[in-house]
C-alpha cells in the first residue's frame, strides 16, 4: 500500500526518503558546548530507526545564547569534529542530517530541569541573559540586558559563523530558530519587545532581526541546500504574534528563499492558555501553507502513522516533526510503516526482525 508519509520529498539538492522528522529535542547532556557520544547514540539511533530527516537540539550559536549551562553549541571551531561523527553516521543510515540554530535570549541561563528551577545565578555559573527590551520572562527571572546595536551585529555575526562551522560538520539541512519563546521570537512579538528603534514597533521593524539573519547565513549556507525556519504561529495570548503576522511574514520568507517553515505555537510568555491535544498546531501549518503555497512542517502531539498521514493527505503540511513520539520510541519509523502496511528498506542488521505484512 503507498503511503504519503513514506513518500520522498526533495527540498533543492536534497531528497529525504520519507517525510518523518526527528524534532529539535534539548538533551542537556552537554559540556561547554560540546556533543558527546549521548548525541551519538540519541540521534544515531532515531537514524537507524528510520526518519528521514534528523534534527540535533536546539544548537546555541554563541555561549550566552545557550538555554541552560548544559545545552548543545556550536560557538567554537573545536565543536565541529564530534559533529561530523554525528552527521556521517546519520547519513550511513540513510538520512539527512539538519541542524537547528539558536538562541535563547531572555530564557537564557536556565536550570536543567533535573537540577533547579528559574535561572542559574551568577555565582554558580550562570552569565547575564539578553533580550531586544529589560522585561524578564518572569517574575522570578532577572531582568535581561536590552541588546544595543552592537549586540545586534555580533548576534547576526554568530549566526553567520555557526552556520559556517554547520555546514564544515556536514549537516545539509539548517533551521533558524524563531519560536518558543526565544531570542528572534522575543523581537517578533509585540509583547517582548517594546523598542523604539528599527527594531521594534510596527511589524516590518519587529521581524528585521530575522530577515538580517537570514540574509547573512545566506552567504555562507550554500544555495543548493534547504534553509528552515521555525515559528511560533501565535503566542496565545491576546495583542502578541499571532496567525496573520505568522502568515503575512511567511509570505516574505518565501522571498527570502526559506525552505519550509516550521510551524509550532507558544512559548514566549508563561500565562498563555493553550489548548493542548492531537495534532492542535496544525491548523496554522495548514494555513500558513495554504494562504501562502510555503512547505510547511507540522508538529505537537503527533503520535500515530495514521494521524500523520491523515494532515499530509489534506494538504495541510508537507512534513511531520516528531518529538516525543521519538523519545519514547527511537524506532517509531520503522513501527509508522508497519501500521501503515508500507513496505520500507530495514538497517541490514535488523532485517530478521522485520514484521511479516498481510
């Protein structure tokens, strides 16, 4: 039986085998930045179990930019080797290897969660987190310096080089991280960002930051590879970003030449009430995809091969990211097209426990 989820799908050079994603999923297992041989082995494994296409964690592009002390980097030339191990293996197994660029701004300077809660003071190694106006992103949280426009330029300037060494690891897919909350979030919505300059205000100066990353990673990302961006299409709460901007910015992006747009919600604010259940993002993958014509990338609570082919068969998004479908289960590829009764190519040293089909 033909499946649209293990259908390829060719984004410029680039063909993946099916359209199942492994999320950008934080690991916290890092030190200074640097992969291990957990990333090894985490994102290996999701490889051999069948995705066509392999996010590592959100990658900090610079050491402040960094969620939690622990986070995954590529702010140093010394973080590329573990890197290219990681890539070459993943491309072994017959998947793309993408990898996704970030910073966390105001949410910077984290706990991992198995650690404390809040921010990691000073004294115990944190550092002074970032953001485009002084609002921390709670109460509880300090308040973060507001970015002058020489932070800006070396933000942008981070970004540049982190995709520079991306591209020196082997990683032939790069996603911008723009949601959740985070830095570029932070400019493009209403309720984090207060400024009066260029960057702030009217949406065309809120999504600048943006649309100046992508321009400068562009010079070094080669043309013939996929650049993804990743949104949150609304922060559910009322004045903030919402669908219509989410919707009005992808049509420039398409300018822009991005790729495919990766589509979650939420994230900036802590009081947003938001109405969790299957497959809640992605109405705004669907119209972002169909107000626009962008590709899009549908994620949340995706769980079953048959709900996942159900939104590509409407039309509704173009890929599906999966996160904590793959942390339960690392082979959750494989499983997809036994539910689906497709018949899909098995690693070599598992093929004697492939299941029999009806």
């Amino acid at each position: 039986m033909s499946s649209r989820l293990f259908s390829p799908v060719q984004f410029k050079s680039i063909t993946l085998k099916n359209r199942i994603v492994v999320s950008p999923m934080c690991q916290y297992s890092s030190t200074d930045g640097f992969a291990n041989d957990w990333h090894l082995v985490h994102l290996g494994s999701r490889a051999v179990g069948g995705a066509g296409l392999v996010f590592t964690e959100a990658a900090s592009v610079s050491p402040e930019g960094r969620i939690s002390p622990q986070d995954l980097g590529i702010y140093r030339d010394g973080h590329i080797e573990k890197l290219k191990q990681i890539t070459e293996f993943i491309e072994a197994q017959g998947a793309v290897a993408g990898i996704q660029l970030a910073h966390a701004g105001r949410k910077a300077s984290t706990f991992t969660s198995w650690l404390g809660k809040g921010q990691v003071p000073l004294d115990q190694g944190g550092w002074q987190a970032l953001a485009p106006s002084a609002i921390p992103f709670s109460e509880r949280d300090s308040v973060p310096k507001e970015m002058d426009l020489a932070d800006i330029e070396k933000f942008v300037d981070d970004f540049v080089a982190a995709a520079s060494r991306a591209l020196n690891a082997g990683f032939k897919v790069v996603e911008i991280h723009a949601a959740h909350g985070y830095l570029i979030h932070q400019f493009l919505s209403p309720l984090s960002n207060k400024r009066n300059d260029g960057y702030g205000g009217s949406f065309e100066n809120r999504i600048r930051l943006l649309l100046e990353v992508i321009d400068a990673v562009k010079i070094v990302w080669p043309e013939n590879l996929p650049l993804f961006v990743r949104i949150s299409a609304t922060d559910w709460v009322e004045g903030g970003w919402d669908e219509n901007q989410s919707v009005k910015l992808a049509a420039i992006l398409i300018e822009k030449g991005v790729d495919l747009i990766d589509v979650s919600t939420g994230g900036l604010v802590g009081n947003a009430i938001i109405p969790v259940a299957p497959s809640y993002q992605v109405p705004f993958a669907a119209a972002i995809k169909k107000q626009t014509g962008m590709p899009t990338g549908a994620v949340g609570m995706i769980t079953s091969a048959t709900q996942a082919e159900t939104i590509l068969e409407n039309g509704d998004a173009d890929l599906i990211f999966m996160a904590r479908e793959f942390l339960r289960d690392p082979y959750a590829a494989l499983h997809a097209a036994a539910e689906l009764d497709t018949a899909i190519q098995w690693p070599v040293q598992y093929e004697r426990a492939k299941p029999v089909r009806s």
